[in-house]
C-alpha cells in the first residue's frame, strides 16, 4: 500500500510539473485529466490487487490439480527408491495429504472460487462495469488462472506441491469451519483414498509396458524379465494338472523289475533323476520312487529286484493344487516330485506326475534342457537338438581320459611274458558304460585343464 500511494504521488507530482512548464496539448488534456483522476480513486491499488488475485487464484487451480494428481502409491515408491530430493518433498507432501485428501481438494476448491468471485467485484471498479468487466475477468482468469499454472503444476507437481505443503495447511486452518464438515461428508460417502493398488491383470499390462525399446536402455525392463514377472504373477491361478507329466508319458519301473545291464542302461539312457514306482501288474498304484544316483554303488550284475532297494516316499496331491503351493512344498526338501492323482493317498487315479523343474519352467516361462534331456516337450515328442563341438571335441580332456583308458585296455590284450614270446589274453570290458574310477596314475597337469576348450 505505502509503494502504490508513493507510485501514485509519483506519477501525479511528474504530470503537475509537466503541465506548468509545457501546458497540456489539446487532444490529450481530457485523458490526463481522467488519468488523474481515476489514479486518485486508488486504482493502482486496485490494479496491483487484481493480479495479486489472479495469480492466487492460479496458485490454487495448479495445486488443485498437481496436488490431487498425485499416486499415494506412487509416493511411497519414491519415498523408498527416489532421490534425497525426491524423497524431501514426497515426504512433505505425504504428510499433508495425510491430514486428509479430500480437506486438502475441498480447500484448495473453496479458496479458488473466493478468488474468482471477487476479481470482477475490483475490474468493476476499475474499469466501471459492464461487459468489459466479465470478459477481463475471464480472460485473465483462463489463461493466468487455469491454464498456465496447471500446465506448470502437472509436469512439476511434486516439487511445487513441496514448497506450498505450508501455505495450503494454512488455508486448510483457515477454511476450517467450511472445508473440514465438507470433507468429512466426501470421505462418508466415498470413502478415503489409498492410492492405485493393481490386480494381477493390471500389474502384467504395467510390467509389459516397461519393456525396453531400445537395447540400450539398461534401466528398462529386458524380454526375459518381463516374461518372468508375467510367470510369476500367474502361477497361483495355475493348477498343476495343466503342467504336469501324463502318466503315459513318464517312465516307471515295477517293483518285480530286476536291475540287470540292460535296465540300468536304460535308466540312464532316459537320463530322469528320479522314477516312480509302481506296484506288480498295477501300473497306476504306485508305491514309491526310485532315485538314480543311489544306483552310483550298484553293481548291475548283483541284477536285484526293485524292491530290494532304497525306494523314497512319493508324495501325492490333487489335480487341482496351484502351482505356488506345490512349489512352498517342493521347498521344504522332502521330495522334488509328486504324483498328481485323482484320489490321493488311494490305490488308483493316478493322472501324471510334477517336479521341481516343471514348476520352475513356469516360473521363468521358459523350457530348461540339461545334458541329459531326450525330449525339450515330453508333451510334442520334440527332441532336444544339441550342438557338436566339432574339431574342439578332440582336445577335451574327458576325450583324453577316455583315450587313455582305452591305451591302458589295448596294452593288456598283447603282453610278453617271460620266456619272449607274445600271447594273447582276452579282455572283458564294458565298452558301453565303465563303473568306477578312472586311473589314478593319468598324467597330474590335466587336472588343471578345463574340461572344454
């Protein structure tokens, strides 16, 4: 007030002065007449409070909307992985959309409106009326009010929202009687807000478009990720019976079976780590299973019964169990396959069998083949197609080994004996599989070669 009073005396003091020396032009004496008179009524007071009110006015509209836009959910991931700046002001601004969300809109509405309501009360007396008042008004109200500051706020809501938390609590105590019951009656009806909570559904559409673009861009979500969160996300929901193994498609063994060359060649050539078992001439009542590195001791020519070894417990559970529960089950180690049966604990309904690793796959979407898989889908029969090393083959050290052990036989086929003369003695050697150690007395500076060159 004191700076518009000494402004105004300014511009008063400057016209007198020009007057008295140069007397007023003609055309231009009613106009400064009228200035001199319209700035005596106070109007550059009036003036100076028009834009103070339209840029609290626009103050208002911006937080309106920079404020309310703002995820409660949103806000806590920044609080939590933002910058030190980030996590300054989601914390201001936390704690006043704390106090209440709907106080804070209601606040913020109200003192909008007080704003907008009295900018034409002052343009009336600055300007005198009439159209040209509403029309000022609007204008400056659009463009200065709404526009610009809401455009600014929605891009920098967060931090603008920071630095006013103070003012808007101020205005909050200050429309208190209003504000405070208005928001109490929204928060009866509609409930408090929370924030943006995703189903499953909305959290793999949210994951998949986070998928990087450009390879280059290292924060982005790769292809593999986003197929293993989308996995992950569905792997509750989805029963065991739809990855299961058929049991016409598993390999079992009976307990009458006898564990000679042949069968033992077998297992191994089928290459599973574990084979249930299953009761004489009743392939669905199944009482065991039996696990192949027990048989790293057995001696295929001791040729006993199934029976007569180590058979672990195999579990059982319904066709319909998620796959997340079998896996907290697989985790406790008491097994890594079970059997998926229509009545389990009963002597039939035997529908196929589930492990570890089927479950796995359909955590990470994707198939896994080890070294000794036939098939990459037992399902489509497709084969496992592996890559040969080539000309590298030959400098592999299990390849050494394996032409050492065979020197080693062809020197014991032909030795001489005492009295010079050269005889022949037949070798028994299994050419298919050899049990046991290899030879301790291999030259020692191949041990620190690596398997594969």
């Amino acid at each position: 007030m004191i700076r518009s009073y000494y402004t105004r005396v300014s511009i008063l003091t400057t016209l007198s002065l020009v007057s008295k020396v140069f007397g007023y032009p003609a055309s231009m004496a009613p106009a400064v007449q009228n200035l001199e008179a319209t700035l005596s009524a106070g109007m550059v007071e009036k003036m100076l409070l028009v834009i103070f009110l339209v840029l609290l006015g626009g103050v208002f509209a911006g937080l309106t909307l920079g404020l309310m836009g703002l995820d409660e959910t949103n806000l806590h991931v920044l609080l939590q992985t933002g910058t030190e700046t980030e996590k300054k002001n989601a914390k201001k601004v936390m704690s006043l959309l704390h106090r209440g969300r709907h106080w804070v809109l209601v606040t913020l509405l109200l003192s909008n409106v007080v704003v907008n309501e009295t900018l034409p009360i002052i343009l009336h007396d600055v300007i005198g009326g009439g159209w040209q008042a509403v029309a000022i008004s609007t204008a400056l109200i659009v463009i200065f009010g709404e526009v610009i500051p809401q455009s600014i706020c929605v891009r920098y809501g967060l931090s603008i929202g920071a630095k006013t938390a103070n003012m808007v609590l101020v205005f909050m105590y200050l429309m208190y009687p209003v504000a405070y019951p208005t928001a109490m009656l929204l928060d009866y009806f509609l409930g408090e807000s929370h924030g943006t909570v995703y189903k499953k559904a909305g959290l793999k559409t949210l994951v998949s478009l986070h998928q990087a673009v450009s390879p280059t861009d290292v924060d982005a979500l790769t292809m593999d990720e986003v197929t293993i969160i989308s996995a992950v996300l569905d792997l509750r929901s989805k029963a065991v019976s739809t990855i299961m193994t058929p049991i016409d498609d598993v390999f079992t063994l009976s307990t009458d079976d006898i564990l000679d060359e042949a069968v033992v060649d077998k297992i191994l050539s089928h290459g599973y780590s574990r084979i249930p078992v299953h009761a004489p001439d009743d392939p669905v009542n199944f009482v065991g299973m039996l696990i192949t590195k027990h048989l790293i001791t057995y001696d295929p020519e001791d040729a006993v019964p199934v029976k007569d070894l180590q058979l672990s417990v195999l579990p059982e559970t319904g066709p319909d169990t998620s796959c997340l529960d079998i896996l907290n089950f697989f985790q406790e180690g008491k097994s890594h396959m079970a059997l998926v049966s229509n009545n389990p604990g009963a002597q039939n309904g035997a529908l196929g069998v589930i492990t570890l690793e089927d479950v796995i796959e359909e955590l990470i979407g994707e198939e896994i083949v080890d070294e000794t898989d036939v098939y990459v889908d037992v399902h489509n029969k497709i084969r496992v197609i592996r890559r040969q090393t080539g000309a590298r083959r030959g400098s592999s050290r299990l390849t050494r080994l394996l032409t050492l052990h065979r020197n080693a036989q062809v020197n014991k086929v032909t030795h001489t004996p005492q009295h010079g003369k050269p005889t022949t003695t037949k070798v028994v050697a299994d050419s298919a599989k050899t049990y046991g150690a290899t030879d301790a007395n291999h030259d020692s500076n191949s041990e620190n070669q690596p398997l594969l060159h």
